[in-house]
C-alpha cells in the first residue's frame, strides 16, 4: 500500500510539471462586488452600541485559467444540443 502511495505521488508530481514549469489551474475570480454595511450590536457597560461593518459581497464570479502568472478567461460553454 506504501509503495502505491508512493508511485501516486510521484506520477503526480510528474504529470503536474512540464519543464519546471507548473501546469495551469482553473481559478473561481471576483470580477463584480459590492461593499454593504452590516449592522453589528455589541453591549457596553449593558447599552446596546451599533456599529456598521463593511462587507464585500460578489456578485458575479468567473472561471479564469491562470498559467505562469497569465490569466485567461474561460469562455461559458455553449449549448449546441443533444448528442446524436
């Protein structure tokens, strides 16, 4: 089981590197947020205190490719219909 564990590992390791160079890896990216402030109630010598928190909220993720510090969008995929 060691020995398994150890040809996965380094078949990985191999197959994860072309010439020293890492192999792309999809990304999930934030390109539209917003910032809403959320009201926060904290007790002061027992009076409520309200304070407002900014909070970044996403409101469109995409796809990107990133490869040696490059990013490529990854275009959504078209739907052209059943197999035939």
């Amino acid at each position: 089981m060691k020995l398994r564990t150890l040809i996965f590992l380094f078949w990985m390791i191999i197959f994860l590197q072309c010439d020293g160079k890492i192999q792309p890896y999809a990304e999930n990216i934030c390109v539209k947020s917003h910032t809403i402030l959320v009201q926060q109630i904290i007790l002061v010598n027992n009076s409520p205190v309200f304070n407002q928190i900014p909070v970044v909220i996403c409101d469109l993720h995409e796809w990107r490719i990133v490869e040696n510090d490059t990013v490529y969008k990854i275009k959504e995929l078209e739907e052209i219909g059943p197999l035939e």
